[in-house]
C-alpha cells in the first residue's frame, strides 16, 4: 500500500499543470510536501535565465528556517549546482542526502581524494547555511531549471531512498508545470504590451481624424470614457458574454468611431449652417466608410460593429442599416449614447452646446425611441452620482481608457 503522502503530493502535482502562475505552483508544491512528509521547512532553487543563476523562489515551514523569497541567489559554480551539473564529479547526481555527504567527507582521506573531500566540506557548509537534509534536482532535457531543499523532519529520521525517489519524479512533474507557467506568463506579458502598443496606435490615428475637424478635437476621448463608464454599470446590472474582449474592442470602437469622416469633404464638415439632403446624405456613409477601413485591419474587425451601426436608433429610423431593438449591437447602442451627448453638449460651427442638464433631459424624452432603455438607465446612474460628466472626463482622462473595472 501507498504511503499517504504519495496521494497527496500525486493530486498537486496534477494541479499544477492547472495552474498558470509559477509562484503559485511553488506554493502549493512546497506547502503540500511540508505538510505530507511533516518536515521543518521546503524551498526550491529556480534558474533566472535572465541574471544567468539560482533564486529562492519560495520557502515554507511552520518551524525551523523560512527564507525570503529571492533572499538567497547562487551561481552556476556554487557546489550545491555543480553536483548535479559538473559531469567531472564524479559522485550520484540522482538527489544529495545530508547524512550520506558527512559519511562521504570521513571516508575520503588519502591526497588522491582531497579534491572530491573538499569539494563535499564545501558542499556540507552551503547545506548547513539552508539547513537542508535532502536536495532533489529538477531538469528540463539538460538543463537543471531548479533545486528542491527539504529541511529536517519533525520526527529527526532520514528521508528513505523511496520518498526520494518518488520527490525525484515529482520535481519532474514540478519543472513541467513550470516551465508551462513561464511561457504562460511570457506570452500574456507579450500580449500586454502588444495590447498597450494596439490603444495607443488607435489614440494616436483617433487623434489624427479630429485633427480634420478643430469642434471635434477630444470629442472621440470623451465618448470613449462615456462609453466605458456605462459598460461597467451595464455589467453589474445584466451579463454581457466575454466580458474584457467586449471593453476592449467597445474602447476601439469609440475611438475609431468617426474614422469614416476621413472619406467626407471638409466643406460638409466644416458647414457653418445646416445641412441640405444631399450633404446629409453623403454625412451619412461615414458608418459604412469606417467600416470599410476598419475590416482590412485583423485586429480591429471585431470593433467593427460599434463603428459601423453607432447612428442606428432603437426604434429602426437610424442608418445606415435601419436596424431596431436588440438587434442592434450593444457595442453600438452604447457608442450611439455617449457621441450624441457629447455632440449635444459641444460647440459646433452651426450652433452652441446645450447645458449638461439640459441635453439629459433631452435623452431621457427619447429613451426606448432612439436610445435603448438600459443604456439610457446605466447613463443617468453615471450622471446622477458623479453630478457633471463633463467634470467626470476631466479627473479619469486617459485613466479610465485603459482600466478595466472603475467604481460605478
């Protein structure tokens, strides 16, 4: 029958290839083998690939010594490595045990073995500075990735060849799951900075669009922070699927959501007076325009919908599609709120802003007309508790445009 702690050290090590955060694993590893082989204390070595040497990463133990994590650092030529990495020593690489390197020292004693018997003093006074009883290495292929340290046992005995070949197999399964955690990690830091790059990419060209028109400079800023400001109350009152993919591509939309003026006449946007049929008209297909551009960029193709159906309207009069109801992407029906109030609230070259409460009184007549209802509630929730959302763009900025919770 199996020991009990083989069960138990068996189901974290299963759980670790679960998990995507390498200081996490550690911590289950080394708090599942404290706890199981009752020992004082358990750390781990794990190569820095970037400093070129070994780094405490964890150590736990409800006695007996606890080091800091990244407290302790030691090189490729410390002998603690080199026992298992030096093909030159020539001595069993399979797991260093306390007792056995003292027996060694005392058995060396001619001048033929007074390198070998230095080589283990000096290992002895490095295991004593842990107060380690047993090593485990951990390779990857070649490479040792990492040192498992067992501190004494509460009950003083010596770890047996068979818990340490079962930690053996386990520091095998650890490096797995580690090494899993790394590219893991690497690859969403990767993502991070790609997405950071992405948003000020967008800002940028947002930026270059407004340059066109001097009544519109900021307006795409602040109707992505409306934007963003409603979403986050629509997701505590109703379940809006893949939630973070849905904030990210409703703050590209909004900034991208006039992209397609690029394709109008200034002539049409700069009309200091109304505009006549055909000027309307041709105002109209700036969705579809955006759209346009906006589908031979890979990334930027699930936006799309916020830029292309943003002047939809709830009761199906709007354009360019005439679409009604929920059939309107939400993405869109939000983009339509926030860039209606803004517009409605800023000078244009035809006519002043409207007061702030004033153009919320206008929205509030035209709730489940052209506005959908829960957009229109999330909205004035937002108004109602912050006061004036023009002073609400000024204090968040660019804070909000790339957070993604606030306190709505």
């Amino acid at each position: 029958m199996k020991p009990e702690y083989h069960k138990k050290l068996q189901t974290a090590a299963r759980q670790t290839i679960l998990i995507h955060r390498a200081d996490t694993l550690i911590r289950i590893i080394l708090r599942t083998i404290v706890t199981s082989l009752k020992v004082k204390h358990a750390g781990i070595f794990i190569y820095d690939k970037v400093k070129d040497e070994y780094v405490v990463k964890m150590s736990r133990g409800h006695s007996g010594l606890k080091v800091p994590a990244g407290f302790i650092k030691i090189r490729k030529d410390n002998p603690l490595i080199r026992y298992f990495t030096d093909k030159s020593i020539n001595l069993p690489k399979e797991h260093i045990l306390w007792s056995k390197i003292i027996s060694r020292i005392k058995y060396y004693k001619t001048k033929k073995d007074l390198k070998t018997k230095r080589f283990l003093e000096a290992l002895k006074f490095d295991l004593s500075l842990y107060e380690a009883k047993a090593c485990i290495p951990g390779f990857f292929r070649k490479d040792l990735v990492g040192v498992l340290f067992l501190g004494e046992k509460n009950n003083k005995r010596i770890f047996s060849e068979e818990e340490l070949r079962f930690l053996s197999v386990l520091a095998s399964d650890v490096v797995m799951a580690l090494k899993n955690a790394w590219l893991i990690e690497d690859l969403n830091r990767q993502i991070g900075i790609n997405k950071r790059l992405l948003f000020q990419t967008v800002s940028a060209l947002a930026s270059s669009i407004e340059a066109k028109d001097q009544y519109t400079i900021g307006h795409t800023e602040r109707v992505a922070n409306y934007c963003l400001a409603i979403a986050c109350v629509l997701k505590k009152r109703e379940r809006i699927e893949g939630w973070e993919k849905f904030l990210e591509n409703l703050k590209i939309a909004a900034l991208f959501h006039d992209i397609g003026k690029i394709g109008i006449s200034e002539s049409i946007l700069h009309k200091e007076t109304a505009l006549d049929e055909e000027e309307r008209r041709v105002i109209q297909t700036h969705p579809l325009i955006g759209a346009n551009i906006l589908n031979h960029i890979e990334e930027f193709r699930q936006a799309l919908e916020g830029v292309k159906y943003h002047h939809e309207k709830y009761d199906g009069t709007g354009y360019p599609c005439h679409l009604k109801g929920r059939k309107i992407p939400l993405i869109a029906l939000i983009i339509s709120l926030a860039d209606t109030f803004d517009a409605m609230i800023t000078d244009r070259p035809y006519r002043k802003g409207l007061p702030q409460e004033k153009a919320i009184e206008e929205i509030k007549k035209v709730r489940g007309v052209q506005f959908a209802p829960n957009v229109v509630d999330a909205f004035l929730k937002i108004y109602n508790s912050k006061g004036k959302l023009w002073e609400l763009n000024k204090q968040v900025g660019h804070h909000l445009l790339f957070t993604k919770e606030n306190t709505f």
